[in-house]
C-alpha cells in the first residue's frame, strides 16, 4: 500500500488520485443538488401537512357545532310533536292546531305523511314521523359533506407529513455523501481514498432511487 507522498506512488498514482478527485467534486456537487432539493421537498411537506391538519380540524369543529344544533333542532322537533300527539289524543283541536302551526316545514310534512298511513288503526304504519323520509333536518347533508371533506382533508395531511419523513431521510442520506465525499480525499493511501469514495456513491444512488420512488408515489 503506497504512500502518495512516496517515490513509488509514479505518474500512474498521480493520475489515479486525479480520477478520484474529480469522482469526488461529482459526488459533491450531486450530492448538494439532492440534499438541497430534498431539504425544499420536505419544507413544503411540512406546510401542506401543517395547513392540511388544521383546515381538518376547523372543519371538525364546524361539523361538531352545526350536529349539536341539528340534535337541538331535533329535540325541539320531538317536545312539540309528544305535545302534538297528546293533544289529538285528547280532542284538543285547537291546542293540536296550535301546535302543528309551530312544527318546522319537514316536521309538518312528515307529521302529515304519517297521518295518513293511519298509524292509530294501521299496526303497519311507521312508528313516527321520525322515521318518515319526509322528515329531515336542515342542514344535516351539509354537515355530513363537511365531515367527509374533515376526513379527505387530514387523509391528505397525513400523506403530506409521511412524504415530509421521507424527504427529510432522503436529505440526510444525501448530507452523509457529502461526508464521505469530503473527508475521502483527506485520507493519505489510494485504496482508502477509492473505498470511501465508493460507499458514498453506493450511498448516493440508494438516496437517488428512493428519491425517485418517493417524487413518484
């Protein structure tokens, strides 16, 4: 193993120690391109996935208040109808009329609707206008869309923060090339100088291929 600065390293060393020395400004110059583009790919991830995770969350938000509304609605709907019904039952026209006056819209056309499947005589009749599909409350599509979009929203987010990990490998990966790259050429024996010029180009093109795979997935 010939020492460079010995009599015998010859013509054929110096060019060989060149061929390493542009092999390594290659790597690092590939190495810094990658390393910087993952670096980029990861900040970006990172505010997707940032934004991603609270427009979810401020969708679930508005899904929570708009059902705790509807489920008021709701028990409003169910209060007037039990009142509703013990007025029929009593004959109470004018207090049943009263009451009807004040059922939202989809409450009094599901209350009609199922009046007129005779549920008094008709033990087929459905049990309540709730179960009707007359019956409805506002805004309750609307608050599902919005769950399913929450949903989509933090699916995406979450795809946003994985590709964020692996940019975020991918450009260490690439910092240790530019380790090897660099300290390779400080070494003093030919042989030392090429091995740690090949484990950085065998780590470069591992990092090249995952990053390939990744920017394609």
């Amino acid at each position: 193993m010939a020492d460079t600065n010995s009599p015998e390293y010859g013509q054929q060393g110096m060019r060989n120690e060149k061929v390493l020395e542009r092999l390594s400004t290659v790597l690092l110059v590939l190495a810094t391109m990658t390393s910087t583009w993952s670096a980029y790919q990861a900040t970006r991830w990172s505010g997707v996935q940032t934004v991603g995770f609270s427009e979810s969350t401020i969708m679930r938000a508005e899904a929570a208040r708009r059902t705790n509304i509807e489920t008021q609605l709701v028990s409003i709907d169910v209060g007037l109808f039990v009142q509703y019904y013990e007025a029929v039952s009593k004959n109470d026209k004018p207090l049943a009329d009263f009451l009807f006056q004040r059922f939202r819209p989809e409450l009094k056309a599901a209350t009609e609707a199922w009046l007129k499947s005779d549920p008094m005589n008709n033990p087929n009749a459905p049990l309540s206008p709730f179960v009707m599909e007359e019956y409805s409350v506002e805004g309750s599509n609307e608050t599902l869309a919005l769950i399913e979009r929450a949903e989509k929203t933090f699916e995406t987010a979450r795809d946003a923060k994985q590709s964020m990990e692996e940019y975020i490998f991918l450009a260490v990966l690439f910092e240790l090339v530019l380790f090897f790259s660099s300290t390779s050429m400080k070494f003093k024996t030919y042989s030392l100088k090429a091995l740690m010029l090949s484990l950085s180009a065998a780590v470069y093109a591992v990092g090249l291929v995952l990053l390939v795979a990744v920017s394609w997935h």
